[in-house]
C-alpha cells in the first residue's frame, strides 16, 4: 500500500503546502491506514502515505505504492541498518538499492511497486514503475520548469492540473478498447510508462527504460523441459509472494487461478483461504467450479454473489476509480470480489497474467485458426479496397444487412493483417467508428490512425512467429494499459494490495524463450490454448477443471444492459448532454441505441461493450469536465 504525489521545481523555487494535502487526501483510499508523510525541501515538495517515518538525516527519501520484493539477503540485512529507529520496510530495501546501484537498483529489485526518490546530493527526483504498470503514477509538466505527480489522476487534478480531453487519445480509447502508455484520456497527462523511470533534475526531464519484455526463442528446449522449468519458476513465485501468516487468493474456478491455489497448497503447511465472487445468472456464474476447486486442494473458500440492480449504480464509482471511461467491464466483478477481500485480509494473490505470456485468450485462437497475419500482397488489399468502397455507399449504416456484412468481409480484406486483427478486437472497429463520429472526430482519426500503436509492437516484435509476436503485443499494451489498471483501481479503492506470481519476471524470461507452439499449440484441428500451463496442472485439477471451456471474469453484460428495457442506456446515452458532445453525430448514436434496444444487431453491431464503453465516457465526461 501506499500513496505517491509530489510537485518539483527545476527552479529551486518553494511549493504550496496545501496542493500536497490536497493531493494526497482524495487517494486516501489506497491506505486509509498508513501515516502521512512529507518532504518541504528546496526544489521538492513530496508527500503521500506509507508505513514508516521518513529516514532522519537522509539525503535521500523514497515514498513506496506497493510492495517490494527482495531474494537477496545481503539487501535485507543491509538495509535494516540504514535506520535502526524503524522496523525493515519495502521503503529502506529501496533506498539500500538505490544507494548501492544509482539508476541500476530497480533492476535488483523484485514485487509490484511504483516509487518516488528525491535525491538531495544531486537535486534529483525519480519516479519508476515496476515491469508490468502494476501500480499507477502519473505526471504533468506544467512547464519546463515545474512537474506535478501523483499515483492516480486525480491527485494532478486535486493540485489544479487542467482536466481537458485528448482527443488522440479518445480516438485511441474508442478502437484499442484502451489508451496506449504513456498517454491518458486527459491532455498533457501522462503515466511513467511500465519498466521506465522518470527522472527530473536541474538538466530536465527524461525518460529511462530499465526493463521491457523481450521474446528470444531457444529451438533447444523441448516441451517437457518447458513444463519442468515454467513449474519450478511459478513455485519459486508463488512462495515469495506468500507474505501473511494465512495467504488469501482469488480464485475464479478457471485454469490461471486454481494453478494459483494449486500451488499455494502444496508449498503451505496451513490452510490457504480461496475468495470467490459470482453472479445469479447462471451463464455467468463460474462458483460451483471456483467451489470444486477449492475443495480439490482443501482450501477454505469464501464466496459472494453479486446481484444486477447495483452494476448501473456502481458505474459512476468504477469510473471515478479509474479516471477515465473504460470498456472492461469485469473491472465490476473485480470492484466486488477485492471487497470482499479486503474483509479478511491487506494482501491477496491473483491469477492474471498467463493468458497474455502464455496465450489463452480467445483472440489467439482465432489467429492461429484463421492464419489472420499471413502476409497480404499490396494489389490484394487495392483491388478488396475497391469492392468495398462500393459496398460501403450501399450498406448506409452498421446493422446487419446482405450488403454491411459483405462490407465488413472486404474491408478488413483491404486492411494490413495486424490492422485486421485489432479491428476484429475492436469494440468500435473503423466501420462503426467513421458511422459513429462527428466529421471533425474523424479527422482525428485519420490524422493519428489508432493502428499505428500494434503496427508498431509488431515491427518490434522482430522475427518472431506469430503466435509470440501477438503475446509480445499484449505485453506491451493490453496486460499494462487494461488489466493491471483494472486490477490496482479496483482492489486498491478498497485498500487491497494484490501480488501476481505469474508475472514474475524470473518466470516471464522463461517464457520468453518458448517457441509459440508450445502456448497456442494446432494439431488435428484442435487448437490448445496455454498449452505448458495445461500440462503443468493435468495432474493438479480434477477433470471438470482441466477440461473446462474458458470462461473468463465476465458478467452477463447485455442482459443487464437490457434491463427495464435498456432505461438506463436510454437515459444516458439519449440524453441531450450526451447528443450534444462534438465527438458523435446524434442520429448515428440514436441509431447505435435503437437497434440494441430492437436486439435488430449482432456480435459487430452494437457491441454491449462499445455502449459500456460509451457509458462511461458520458459518465467521465460529467464527473471530470462539465
């Protein structure tokens, strides 16, 4: 736990104590338990909560959000004598670290944290983040002269940072689903980008990379050494980040979170506690497997069902949490399931991670099945780019007719292969994107095609196959910039620190070194998703786990979206407030919501997310702008 904000001058000058106390107030809830701390030096005004007292006659301070892992004994020892007055903190083994190793000690160092150091010898302020963006800071540059930052957004905001729209990255948000790192939906704010450090010191700003994921393939390893050593590495995880006297985790009933209890089981010599959360609706509802499960291993399970009537009202609390509109909506399960964590402990484990390193999401399937990033030759694209130009005057708008599904099957023909796959992944792909938007919006978008973010991991991605060219993608843009944000704003808005074994990065550099047929495996036309995790659990699951079609954390979404015949939908989306925004034309957006409401659509048109999305963007928009 722990609260990051700060302001600093290149300039030396003093800062308004009361920007700090206001900073810091309204993210209260990522530690309502810990001290307020700060620093009123020349140059930095520094502050947020953690569980110590700033280190007396330092020169230099570390504020910490999350947690610290540390292996190396020689580090703990050590930094237990930098003040003896206080107990051994994550804060100390960060300050040690940073003593002994400079701009190198985020590299010795282990756990899910961001932090804030100011040095005092050399007027210096760093601000890093941990591989994966498991934990949020924030920064805007007010000039060249004076840095605000913050854990969460709204601490910037709280300081007087202009809250403005980006409409780049609106643009981005509406056909990624999310905002590509280091950009945020607010103009001129942005996040210390995962695996980065920021540093600001009398020379200026800059930004340093200390670690980014990287795939290297070794054809050597065989597929049973792949399980032996992906299984020791997880074990080595799981242990380290069995912190508690009890340990708690998450546990959905799928493959990633029951390989997690499974785990914790074995290593521990007392009972390991399994929180499960489910829905009435039993499409949904995932329990009698998380129950199963949790019986298998002999873990005490606590669970909680969650009922429809309080997602519409929770919407505006979601988006508080996340400063921004968002289209995933298991950030509602999540919000419930870390409340009733937070009943039994400070400290859980979760499952995420694997389906993005080791590739168990749908959308691998679909590109393992459909070849979807087999090169596409230029007069292909020209000539399907043609017939759907003509198809495009027909079809008039997104709803399924002959001539819009003949439209969408030829465009995405006219599309690059990697352009294709994120347009299927798309809740507002380009067709219903240029439908949707006002022709100003769509400027933006032509101007900053959204695409240029995946071409680019692609490229980077090298010579890879590509099977690990998408999870390489995935790495770098979903896992950070959707999932770990969900995960940090939903659990920390209830004061719970989560810890994720599967993103070790010990254990993510094995991966790396795995061929893609060993994670997304196709023989005989059946096409095996996770393959060296299902391995590693065939002997640890009963058969009806094992063998269990993947589900996800979802909710039945449009179900809900229906309820009272879509009143809330209607009432938001139809609103003149809403019908007003410069961003949409009305009639296409009364069109989105009639044909839902009709049930006149399908799987393209309109997404349930894409209205969820839409919802919490109008919701944003009036909780942060009007």
């Amino acid at each position: 736990m722990g609260i990051i904000a700060g302001i600093f001058t290149r300039s030396g000058g003093n800062c308004d104590a009361s920007m700090l106390d206001a900073m810091i107030s309204c993210q209260r809830h990522r530690d309502p338990s810990g001290d307020v701390v700060s620093i009123n030096d020349a140059g930095i005004l520094m502050g947020g909560v953690d569980h110590f007292d700033l280190f007396a006659g330092s020169t230099s301070q570390v504020l910490i959000d999350g947690i610290v892992l540390v292996e190396d004994a020689g580090i703990q020892e050590a930094s237990r004598q930098l003040d003896t007055s206080i107990p051994y903190s994550s804060s100390k083994a960060v300050l040690f670290a940073y003593r002994r190793w400079r701009l190198q000690f985020m590299n010795k160092l282990g756990g899910e944290f961001s932090c804030a150091i100011w040095d005092v010898d050399k007027n210096r302020l760093i601000l890093a983040r941990d591989p994966f963006g498991h934990k949020p800071l924030h920064y805007y540059k007010k000039t060249n002269n004076t840095l605000f930052f913050s854990s969460e957004i709204k601490g910037l905001l709280a300081a007087g940072v202009p809250a403005e729209l980006d409409l780049v990255s609106l643009s981005d948000f509406l056909s990624l689903n999310c905002i590509p790192c280091p950009a945020t939906i607010f103009k001129d704010i942005y996040q210390v980008p995962p695996g980065s450090m920021l540093i600001a010191d009398p020379g200026g700003i800059r930004i340093k990379t200390w670690w980014e994921p990287r795939i290297v393939v070794d054809q050597s390893i065989t597929f049973e050494d792949a399980v032996s050593g992906v299984s020791s590495a997880f074990k080595r995880s799981v242990e380290q980040c069995m912190l508690k006297s009890e340990t708690y985790c998450f546990l959905s009933g799928g493959m990633d979170s029951s390989a997690l209890i499974s785990f914790a089981t074995e290593i521990a010599n007392r009972k390991i506690h399994a929180v499960s959360i489910g829905f009435e609706e039993e499409e949904e509802n995932e329990l009698q497997d998380a129950a199963t499960m949790a019986r298998h291993v002999g873990a005490e399970h606590h669970s909680l069902i969650v009922k429809p009537d309080s997602f519409f009202d929770m919407l505006g609390t979601l988006v508080w949490h996340h400063d921004s509109p968002f289209t995933d909506t298991s950030a509602y399960p999540t919000y419930f399931a870390a409340k009733a964590g937070a009943g039994f402990t400070d400290i859980i484990l979760t499952g995420d991670g694997p389906d993005q390193t080791m590739g168990g999401s749908g959308h691998y399937v679909f590109a393992v099945k459909n070849n979807i990033f087999a090169p596409r030759s230029h007069s292909r694209r020209l000539t399907y780019g043609l017939a759907s130009g003509l198809l495009e005057t027909m079809a008039k708008d997104p709803v399924p007719s002959l001539f819009s599904k003949a439209y969408r099957k030829l465009y995405r023909e006219s599309l690059s292969p990697v352009h294709a796959a994120y347009d299927i992944r798309s809740y507002f792909p380009d067709i219903v994107k240029r439908f949707l938007c006002s022709d100003e919006f769509w400027e933006v978008h032509l101007g900053n095609n959204p695409y240029r973010h995946p071409e680019s991991w692609f490229r980077n991605a090298g010579s890879l196959d590509d099977v690990n060219k998408y999870l390489y993608s995935d790495m770098k843009f979903y896992l950070p910039d959707d999932l770990m944000i969900k995960v940090d704003r939903m659990c920390m808005a209830h004061g719970l620190e989560t810890l994720s074994p599967f993103l070790d990065r010990d254990l993510v550099a094995i991966i790396n070194q795995l061929p893609g047929s060993f994670k997304v495996n196709s023989k005989d036309g059946k096409i095996t998703t996770k393959r060296v995790l299902k391995e590693i659990c065939r002997k640890r699951f009963p058969p009806s786990i094992l063998n269990k079609r993947k589900q996800g954390f979802g909710i039945p979404l449009e179900k809900w979206l229906r309820q009272d015949d879509g009143k809330f939908l209607k009432e938001i989306l139809l609103d003149e407030r809403t019908l007003n925004r410069p961003y949409f034309k009305k009639k296409s957006l009364k069109n989105l919501v009639e044909t839902f409401s009709l049930n006149k659509g399908d799987y393209f048109y309109p997404s349930p997310n894409a209205l969820a999305g839409l919802l919490t963007l109008e919701l944003w928009h009036r909780k942060y702008l009007d």
